[in-house]
C-alpha cells in the first residue's frame, strides 16, 4: 500500500494551494477542483480537512465526477489514465488537476467542459 493512501488530506492541500496560489490562481479555483472532482459540497470539503481525513478516506467518501474519467496525462512521469489502482487514480486526478490549474488553464477546459456557476 502507498503511503499516500494513509497521507492525511489536510497536509497535503496547503502544498496545492502554495502551488496555485505562487501561480496566480485562488483558494477558491483549488476549492471549485476539489468539488468538481470529488463531488463534495464546500461544507463536506471543510469538515474533511479539519478531521484530517486521510487520502483513502476522502475518496472512500467521494462521489467521483463522471468527467473523471476524461482526465488523462502525465503527473509525476506516470500516465494518469494508465495508473492500475483505483485509489492511485484517484489521487493522481486530484494531482493532475491541481498541475493544470496551476499552469494556467482555463477553468471551462480543467473541469472538462462543465458549466460554470
């Protein structure tokens, strides 16, 4: 098993709000991210943070966005879509939307065409 499976979230989203935030993007892009992926509401999101929920937790909880699935790339040298575990999957999503954001994507093209509100 990964150790990031059993990472807490909460330690690793200031490393991807410093990481967006250095490239001019907000809490609130991160935030509307993590939603879209996970399916959580801002309430939902807030409470795994301060529980310190941990990676294989949050997304044992996650509704995954059906769009998911059309996220594909490389994060960390490793094709997302070739990643074998569901769990690694998950996370590498997470990881490979964050790189976007932080690269400047549009918001239209990072949530694979969901509308904006």
């Amino acid at each position: 098993m990964s150790r990031i499976f059993t990472t807490s979230f909460a330690s690793v989203y200031p490393l991807y709000l410093a990481k967006v935030e250095r490239k001019g993007r907000s809490k609130a892009e991160l935030d509307q991210v993590i939603l879209w992926l996970t399916g959580f509401d801002e309430a939902a999101l807030h409470r795994h943070l301060a529980a310190g929920t941990t990676f294989e937790d949050l997304f044992a909880d996650a509704r995954l966005n059906p769009g998911a699935s059309s996220i594909t790339g490389v994060v960390c040298g490793v094709r997302v879509e070739d990643v074998d575990d569901p769990l690694m999957q998950k996370i590498r999503y997470l990881d490979k939307l964050v790189d976007e954001l932080a690269k400047g994507k549009a918001m239209e093209k990072i949530l694979r065409g969901a509308p904006q509100g």
